[in-house]
C-alpha cells in the first residue's frame, strides 16, 4: 500500500508541474526535487513492505514514507488554496506581490524544507534496515491485461454457490417445506465466515418452488451496522406501502405492531442474513406472528449460540467444508474460467494445484480467491510454483486472511486503491459501479490511458477485480457492465484493516466510538453515527488532510456542522443523510473538490462555482441551480432532479448529463462534443427544433432518455443523428403525432423503453427486427391498437418484456404519474408465432384489460419468471392453474405470480 500512496502522490506533483508555470511560482524548483525524490522512494517500498512483516523497524521506516508523501501533498494542495487561480496574465505579476500571497508562498516554503529534511533522513536510513531496490517496472501504471468481458445471465455471479452445496441444499429445502411442520419454524445455517452461508440461503429464498408456496418472501441483510428500526422499517416496506412521513415519525413498537399485523395474514418465508447477536434476534422475532399456516424463518449466523436461541425445538444446520474433491473443482473452475480445465492442465500443473488446494483447508471463498488470482496469472508449473511458494504455510488459524494478503498484494499499486476504497461502504451494501468509478477518479486512482476515458479504465479495473474474485457482480446492465456489485464480509474486513494500518481509509460507527486514530486518517466513512460525535470527531484539529468523506445513514445535519471544513476534500457523499437542506459558505473552501453528492437538498450556493475541479455532481432531489455550476470545465458527470443551464454553453468533459430542460430559450447553443448519457425534457413546440439542434452534435451518445410532456409529440428519427452506431440505451416518453408508427431505431439497442407513444400501429414488426435488443420496456398507452403480432425469428435477443402500466421510480420527478391509463387498454389478442423470443426469461404483463386470450408462450421454454397483473376475470379462467384453457401455455414456466399492480 505504501508503494500506491507514494506513486499517486508523486503522479499527482508531476501533474501539477505540467500545468502553467504561473501556478507554482516560487515553489516549482522545491516540488520538482520532491517528486524526484519520492519516486526513487518508490523503488525500495516493495522490498520494505515485505521485510515490514518481520521487522518492526522496516514497518515503521514505511509508515514514515507514507507520512511524508501526505505531507507534501497536504502542503501544495493547502498553498492552492491560498492561490487565486482566476486572474488573468496581465494580473498576475502584480497578483504574486500581496501580502496574503507572499505569506502563503513563505509558509509552504517552510513547511517544504521540513519536508526536505525528512525524505534525507528516510532515505539515510533505507541502508541500516538492508533495503533495496526491488522496482521492477520504476513507475508502471498499466493495466494488467484482462480477459474480454462476459454477458451475464443470471443476476449474481457468485461461483461457489455451484460446487459443494447440492446436499446442503436439498437437506435445507425439505425443512423449509415440511407439510407437517406447521408452526413457525426458525432454520438456522451456521458456519465460519466465507463458508457459503449467505450463497446457500439465496439458493434456497430463489427457488422456484419456495417462491410459490410462500405468498410472501422478504430478505434482509442484518449484520453489526445495520440499526434494529432500520430492519424493521426494510422489512416493512416489502409487505406494504407506508406513507414515508408517517414512517418518520414511526418508533419501534410501531414498526413490529404493524409487521405482525400484516404477516398474519399470509405464509410468509424470512431470511435474516448474518446474524451476530441473540438481542437482536429476540427484539425482532416479536414482528413474526405464529398462525399454524406452516411460515419460515431462515437465519445465518457464526454463532451456534445465536442458532440455538432462535428455536429451542430446532437442530442448527452447520454448514461443513468442501472436502477435497468439491475444493479442487471449486479452485480449477475459478482458475480456467473461460477455459476447460481437464484440457488445459497438465498433470505437473494438476500437482501443483491440489498443493495450493489443500491451502485453502476447504473454505470455499478461500478457494475462489485463490482461483481468482490464478485465472489472471501464466498456465505454466513455475509460475503457480512461485505463488505456492509465496503462502506462509506456518499460518495456521488464518489462512483465508494469508490467501487474501496473497491477491491482494498481488495486484498494481494503483488497483491497491481502488480495492481498499472498498472498505469505506457498509457491509452487504449494494455499491453502484458507475459511482465506485466516478470515486476512484476524483482520488487519482485511475490513469490516464492514452485513447481512453478514465471511466473505460475505470471499468476495466472493476472487472479485473471482479475476475480476481475480490468483488462479486449482483447485477449487470445490457452492456455488460456492471450495475451493481458487493464486497464479501471477509474480504470487506480485510479492506478496512490494510486501509486503517496505512492511514489510507477509517470506518467511524457508534461501535467503534474512538476518534484518536482518525487524526491521520486521509478518508472517514461515517455508519450510523449520530450528529454529536459526527461534530466531535470533525472538529480534531489533526485531520486536516482528509480527501474523503462518506456518510450512511446518518441523522439531520446542521448546516452549521463543522463537516464542511476539510479544506482538502476530494470526495463528498452525503447521499445517506436523512435531510441536509442547505449547503453553508464554507463549501466554497473546497477547491479541491472533485465528487459532490447529496440528497435533500433544495438549494446550492452560488459559490459553488469556486470548486473549479468539481467532476461529477449528484444532487437528487436539489430544486435550484446557480448559474455558476456550468462555468467549471472539468465537470463530467451532473445528474439532478432539474436543470436549466445557459443559453450558451461548452463543456468539452462532459459524459453524463440528466434531467437537463430547455427553459424559456427560443435557440441554444450547448456543445458537450464527449457526451454518453443524456435525458432530457421537452415541453414546448419549438423545443424540438432545439433538440435535433442538439442531437447532432453528439457523436459518442450511448444512453437516451427524451421526456415530452403530454401534448408535445416527439418527431425525432434516432437514425438521423451521429450517434446512430453507438447508441446502445433508448427512452422516448410521448407520443407520435397523428398515430404514426414507430421510428425506425438504431439496430445496436440493447434496451428500448416506449411511454405515452399512443401508437394505432402494431409496433412489433419493426421492434423484433431489433438484432441486440434485451430489454424492451412499453408503459401507459404505447399501443392503442385491438391486435399485436410477434413472427418467427422476432426479437432473437430479447431476454426481459415489460408490459405495464407502471413507471420507475426514476421518472416521477419530472414527469406526472398516470396511473389510469393501462398499457395497452385496447388490445384484445396477442399472438405469438412458434420461433418468436427465443431467449425470453422474463415476461411482466399488466395493464391489459381487454386481453381475451393468452398468447401462445408453450413455445418459449426459456422462459423462466411470468409476472401477471390487473386482467380481466374472464382471462384469469382461462389461465387457471391445472383447469383453466389457457393454462397449458404458461404450465411450463418454474415461477409465476399475480399481482393487484394499480394503487388503490
């Protein structure tokens, strides 16, 4: 980690001495020697870092080495605050002899020279320790190579869920669906951290069987963050709608009195995963009423106590280790994942393997990590020779930790970063990889590689930790790329203990309540910490140099906190804070800022537009905007509820743009030549003329969303623009004037989601010929048509159908909710020929009320999940489970439901 911290420090000078001369005048010779000198530090850190295991000395010679490269940065960073960057060249002479100038050129001159001082003492004393240089590469910043990226089908990707665990699971099954076992039973699965607990209960909780003889299944991560009303209220969201401001003013009585109340009435199956605590179990078995109506409770826990609590009358299942032969397919399967293992491993390479295997002492993340590490490493006996030669096998009682000391030393020093970032979220957090990426950019952990974005880097280096095993996918877009992923709690704890040794990273929670040792720290997370010591800790007057600040859920804060006060901040994310609803004057301060993202908040000062390194800014439910937000040229990524900028307008870094209106101008000129992503609002005559306008100057558009209100049509033809053979993502909310037909659509799409279209022709003759589509969305009144046709050989892609009434909830802010007007209210007959939607997995249909017939589906035996909702009487007959007349077209679909979809 030393060698990472060092090398982004260094980078981070270079980059500074490549901007104008004026910037670092009087100091340019001093920060020159500085970054010299701490990148032939740099060379001797991967030697020190492997003596610092035996050597206390060497530890703390590496300690010094990261102290004082967060020095120098901390000095620059503070003299760039003092800087006026805004004056003009004429100005500047006279601007670099005022007083308050000269003062801060002479305070980081001084503070340099201590600094100067202290690399000569370090690098002195580098010899009396036997360091040497190790440096293979001196400065290396690329990209290890990675194999192609694969589309995923299944939501979770999780590996050891396929090895090991079939005994397990049908064991588990039987007692989940006991006929004669009709009370509330409590099933509990223990077993040591990375064992498969977790992979095994969401084996079960997805089951096709399970999810239809329970009426009601609800999952909850519980963990040691999560706060016993923050359960409750999670869980009562999943059984039934509760204004937001009543469930505010909500106490915990209330939660389990309501709770109870609506699990009465149906089975339900639970599963409370990661149980640490018998107290948290008996506070909230009070929410799960016992009718006799043969109901389930699934707890994981790695306490045979906590187990045993829960129900007395029921046996634990502990959960055994994989024995050697589950292990050694579990290990290959990771290692050769593109690959057939039996055909590429050599019997030498086999030896090796099972050598390696026996390491991992049958623990399957043990063994998924080490196959991760190996899948990205030379077929060849030498080179799993050297990693079976690198393990301490004298580590008894820690060798997961070893293994995952192993991957992680293992990888760049910039991918050290990004892992250890990690440990700022909450355990079983469900992280957005767009803003994962957006985070490590505005750190400075992602190069600059020549022809690509930082976010293309970005991504690449998720996926390479993802195929490394060190990050797990929870979800993919249709891209293939990663929507939402998650850290395992072993590999999270890992994180936040390699993070905490190097000053890189510390999680504040109400459990861990000592602030003496975030007065180093260049990151905090807050987890559930209430305002006071949120206010105490953010006034110890040493953590000056924090570059992040995190917070979830989190209280109201006081606009006066003194959270705003870092002056070095580079990552803002308040997004978790129940109401922050006005930024103060401080923030103005922040020059260094280059992630902003809060919820709540209704206004954002004008000085924001001194922060002219601000990159991406997420503001979800922010109402007004100044006009000095659009004057900073490094912005990348804006997303808000509303935005109008100037009539004028040139953003040359801009690569996401949303909720972005016309206002009152009759022309525009906005040039955002780098765009990906664009949603964008129209609600008047003229305003389509500006939108074209718009439209072709976009050249590298991926993702685009037009929201028209209701009486102004859209009349665009995708195919006419720039960015035709890009687009990858389509959403057109309005209508066609005079019942056109659908637009002629760029054949790349991969997602394609129709609104309001009020379409009188069938549109799936020109849709199926869509060749890439998986996703296609059509809501409220897109066809107003009585019969739909899909032929032979349509849609060769299409994996999900939505037909609904309903929006997402993404929508709602900026256009209104119709809720009576159902997708399509004419429609009468469906037909689906033989050969039609091949890949179909999922079907929701809603929202047709004049539906006479089913279509034919007994052909689309990939179909795995239909959803079924607000159809007449007279179809539901016909779809009858076992006697209706339509039942046999659906009979071979594993997972079915019907659903009331309309509010009441």
């Amino acid at each position: 980690m030393a060698e990472s911290a060092v090398s982004q420090v260094a980078t981070r000078l270079a980059g500074l001495l490549s901007q104008e001369l004026w910037l670092l005048y009087g100091v340019r010779g001093e920060v020159e020697w500085m970054e010299r000198e701490l990148r032939r530090i740099k060379c001797f850190l991967k030697d020190a870092d492997a003596k610092g295991k035996r050597d206390e000395r060497v530890k703390n010679w590496v300690n010094d080495v990261i102290q004082v490269a967060y020095q120098a940065e901390d000095a620059i960073d503070t003299f760039l605050i003092k800087v006026d960057q805004s004056h003009g060249w004429l100005s500047r002479i006279k601007y670099w002899f005022k007083p308050s100038v000269l003062i801060a050129r002479y305070n980081v001159g001084v503070e340099i020279g201590k600094i100067k001082e202290r690399l000569n003492e370090i690098k002195a004393s580098k010899e009396t320790y036997g360091i040497q240089n190790l440096s293979e590469d001196g400065d290396a910043s690329n990209l290890i190579s990675i194999k192609p990226r694969r589309h995923f089908t299944s939501q979770y990707s999780d590996d050891a869920d396929i090895v090991g665990l079939f005994n397990d699971q049908k064991i588990l099954f039987e007692q989940l669906m006991d006929h004669r076992q009709q009370r509330l039973c409590v099933i509990s699965i223990v077993g040591i951290g990375g064992l498969g607990k977790t992979t095994l209960a969401r084996k079960l909780y997805r089951d096709n069987a399970v999810s239809n003889h329970f009426r009601k299944r609800i999952w909850v991560t519980v963990s040691q963050e999560n706060s016993l009303i923050g359960l409750l209220r999670k869980m009562l969201e999943e059984v039934r709608k509760v204004e937001k401001e009543k469930l505010e003013k909500m106490e915990e009585n209330d939660f389990i009195d309501m709770l109870n109340d609506s699990l009465r009435r149906q089975r339900f199956f639970i599963v409370l995963d990661d149980i640490w605590r018998e107290d948290v179990w008996n506070q909230m078995q009070r929410s799960f009423p016992d009718v006799n109506n043969g109901s389930r409770v699934l707890i994981t826990t790695r306490f045979l106590n906590v187990a045993k609590g829960a129900d007395p009358r029921s046996t634990p299942y502990e959960l055994p280790l994989l024995n050697d032969d589950e292990s050694m397919k579990l290990l290959l399967k990771k290692a050769f994942p593109y690959e057939d293992a039996e055909a590429n491993c050599t019997s030498e390479l086999l030896d090796i393997g099972r050598r390696l295997m026996h390491k991992c002492g049958g623990l399957p993340l043990a063994l998924v990590v080490l196959g991760g590490l190996l899948s990205i490493k030379d077929k060849t006996p030498v080179v799993w020779r050297r990693v079976l030669e690198t393990m301490d096998w004298a580590a008894e009682g820690r060798l997961c930790q070893e293994i995952l000391a192993l991957s992680y030393e293992d990888l760049p020093y910039h991918m050290k970063s990004c892992f250890l970032y990690l440990g700022a979220y909450p355990e079983d957090y469900e992280i957005t990889g767009n803003e994962l990426i957006r985070q490590w950019i505005a750190e400075g952990f992602i190069p600059q590689e020549e022809r690509k974005t930082m976010e293309d880097t970005g991504e690449a280096i998720l996926e390479e930790l993802i195929q490394r095993s060190l990050i797990h996918v929870n979800m993919r877009k249709n891209n293939g790329s990663v929507k939402k992923c998650g850290v395992h709690d072993l590999l999270l704890d890992f994180a936040r203990s390699a993070a905490k040794k190097d000053l890189f990273l510390t999680v504040c929670s109400n459990e861990n309540d000592q602030p003496t040792y975030l007065a180093s720290s260049r990151r905090v997370a807050f987890h559930i910490v209430n305002v006071t010591k949120i206010n105490e800790i953010s006034r110890v007057s040493t953590m000056h140099g924090l570059r992040t600040l995190m917070a979830f859920g989190l209280p109201r804060l006081p606009i006066d906190s003194s959270i705003f006060r870092f002056e070095l901040l580079r990552v803002l994310d308040l997004t978790e804070l129940t109401y922050v609803q006005r930024l103060p004057k401080q923030i103005e301060l922040l020059i260094h800022l280059r992630y902003l993202r809060l919820e709540h908040l209704s206004c954002l000062p004008s000085c924001v537009g001194n922060l002219q390194s601000l990159e991406t800014v997420l503001l979800s439910e922010l109402i007004e905007i100044p006009i000095t937000l659009w004057k900073i040229r490094t912005l990348r990524h804006v997303q808000v509820l509303l935005c109008k900028p100037p009539q004028s307008l040139e953003l040359k870094n801009l690569l996401t743009l949303e909720n972005v209106a016309f206002g009152s101008y009759r022309t525009i000129n906005w040039r955002f030549p780098n765009l990906r992503k664009l949603k964008v609002l129209i609600n008047k005559e003229h305003q389509r003329t500006m939108l074209t306008h718009l439209l072709c100057g976009l050249h590298h558009l991926i993702s685009l969303c037009i929201q028209a209100a209701e009486d102004f049509p859209i009349e665009i033809n995708t195919k006419d623009f720039p960015f035709h053979n890009h687009l990858l993502s389509l959403t057109l909310f309005g209508f066609w004037p005079k019942g056109g037909e659908v637009s002629e659509f760029p054949t790349c799409l991969t997602k394609l989601e129709l609104c309001l279209s009020r379409l009188e022709q069938d549109p799936m003759p020109k849709l199926e010929r869509l060749q890439y589509l998986v996703t296609l969305k059509l809501s409220q009144s897109v066809y107003l048509g009585k019969t739909m046709l899909c032929s032979t050989g349509g849609f060769p892609s299409l994996k999900s159908l939505f037909i609904t009434s309903l929006w997402p909830k993404k929508y709602t802010a900026t256009l209104p909710v119709l809720w009576d007007e159902d997708a399509m209210p004419n429609l009468e007959e469906w037909r689906v020929e033989r050969g039609a939607m091949p890949k179909l997995a999922f079907l929701k249909l809603t929202s047709c009320p004049m539906l006479k017939v089913f279509p034919d589906l007994q052909h689309v035996m990939s179909l795995q999940k239909l959803e079924l909702g607000d159809m007449s009487q007279r179809l539901r007959l016909r779809l009858q489970r076992k006697a209706g007349e339509d039942w046999y077209k659906i009979q071979h679909v594993p997972k079915l439901t019907y659903r009331v979809l309309k509010p009441s």
